[in-house]
C-alpha cells in the first residue's frame, strides 16, 4: 500500500512549485525549463516507480501515454503561437501524474484550467484592461484546475475507483 503513496509525489511537487511557477509565468510571460523538466521527470519516476511496486502497468501505460498526446498537441499548438512550450511541458507533466489515476482527471483538470482562463479573460476584456491580442500567462490557470481536481473530493473517488 506504501507504494501507491508514491504515486502522490508528483502531485505534491508540482503543488510545491505552483506559486514559484505562477509568479514566474505572470511577471515573464514563462515557465523555466528547469522547473518543468524537474516535473517531467518526476511524474515519469513517480509513477514508473509505483507501477514496478504495484504492477499497474496499464495505469502507467495511460499515464505515458496522455503525457506523450499532451506534448505532441501541444508542440503543434505551440508552433502555431495559440500555447507557450512552457505551458505544454507543465501540460506534459500534469497529465502523466493525472492520467495514471484516472484519464477523467485529464480532462476534468483541462476543462476547469481553460474555463478559468477564458473566464479571466473576459473579465479583463469587458473591463478594458486587456485587449482580444493581449497574451495571458496561462501556467496559473493550469496550475489552478490541477490543484483544485487533484485535492478535491471527487478525484479521491474517482482515484479510489482506479486504485480497486
């Protein structure tokens, strides 16, 4: 059972570096390599780790596998200038953590990020302070919707029902 535990640590990194990172993105308009190559590798690790412990090598399998989506969506994205590669590594990350738990997280994290993001957005339109070119630093709001569907309860459930 000790081992599942190991599958959390990811998630506590990258809740560890979520201020660090959000300042960083809203000051730069950046995330540092180091920092998400850091979680890349630590995702990777963690749950590499648990699955040789546990024998969960499909929940491995689909971990790597939403991350290497992530990183290919998100490369052409980037190339098209519409996300950051800062963001798509951060994205990369998340998602292989997330999607060895359940591939729902992926999707409920992603949704809640970019509903978050595009909400704040039209707050700032509306109000005038931003403008329909304005770049906003997206890593906050993906870092928010990370937080909020890995700590909430419905994660545990939905956890839970992966882990039995």
């Amino acid at each position: 059972m000790f081992a599942g535990y190991l599958s959390l640590v990811p998630i506590v990194l990258i809740a560890a570096l979520a201020i660090p990172l959000s300042i960083t993105d809203v000051r730069e308009h950046r995330l540092p390599n180091k920092h998400t190559y850091f979680l890349i590798s630590t995702s990777i690790a963690g749950t590499l780790l648990t699955s040789l412990l546990e024998a969960l090598w499909e929940d491995f399998a689909v971990g790597i596998a939403l991350g290497v989506v992530t990183a290919v969506i998100g490369f052409l994205l980037a190339r098209f200038g519409t996300i950051g590669m800062g963001d798509v590594k951060l994205l990369t990350a998340m998602h292989v953590c997330l999607g060895w738990h359940s591939p729902a997280l992926v999707l409920f994290s992603l949704s809640l990020s970019l509903a978050l993001a595009s909400s704040a957005s039209l707050v700032g339109l509306v109000m005038g302070k931003l403008n329909p070119r304005t770049l906003i630093p997206l890593g906050p709001y993906l870092l928010i919707g990370f937080l909020v569907v890995s700590y909430s309860p419905v994660s545990a459930v939905i956890t839970g029902e992966a882990w039995s």
